[in-house]
C-alpha cells in the first residue's frame, strides 16, 4: 500500500489550494478514504471522509463549507479542495486508508503528508 499526497504550499489567508494523493498497491475504488491533519498544538486531527464511490462525504466542523473532498476512481487518486484558508488550517496534511472491523473504522495506512502553511 502505497498513498502519495502533494499540492501543499504556503498560502495566504483566504487563498486557496488543492491537495491530492495518489494510491497504489490495493483497490482504490472498494476503500473508504480519509484526510487528517496534524498540528503542534493539537495532535492529530480528522478533516473529512468519502465513501467508496464519492457520493457520500463528511466533514469536520472546521473545515465544513470551505474545504471539499473528492476521488477519481479511474485515477486512484483523492483530492482536497481548500478555499478560503486560515491560518488555523496550518498543517501536515495526510491521506489515510479507511478500513472497518464491521463495527468501527479506523486509518490504517497513511501518506507522509503534506505541508499546508496559511500565513500573510
């Protein structure tokens, strides 16, 4: 299992970016997908998640409104649109595989991350 993520960068307040991540080595398409994030300050923290065929989606508070997940099945590849950043949106920004032990789920794979820095 394989999860690339880029399109990270420096951004100021109200900018936008467009993160993706690229898998390989497992079935994209019959996987739950996941973005978390994590800061200094606040440890790791869950961002938004999309179901197998993307039709479904959910989102943290944080994020709702501003930040829009997508995946193109064809491509393996998961994306993360940010609009109207802040500088709260400061971050390592990692994909995740989501799996479920029929009961919960949980990531059990991620990326190595990309920087998101919000800053003027």
């Amino acid at each position: 299992v394989q999860l690339v993520e880029s399109g990270g960068g420096l951004v100021q307040p109200g900018g936008s970016l467009r993160l993706s991540c690229a898998a390989s080595g497992f079935t994209f398409s019959t996987y739950y997908m996941s973005w978390v994030r994590q800061t200094p300050g606040k440890g790791l923290e869950w961002v938004s998640d999309i179901i197998k065929s993307g039709l479904s989606t959910w989102y943290a508070d944080s994020v709702k409104g501003r930040f829009t997940i997508s995946r193109d099945n064809a491509k393996n590849t998961m994306f993360l649109q940010m609009n109207n950043l802040k500088p709260e949106d400061t971050a390592l920004y990692y994909c995740a595989r989501v799996v479920t032990d029929g009961v919960n789920y949980y990531d059990d794979y991620w990326g190595q991350g990309t920087q998101v820095t919000v800053s003027s």
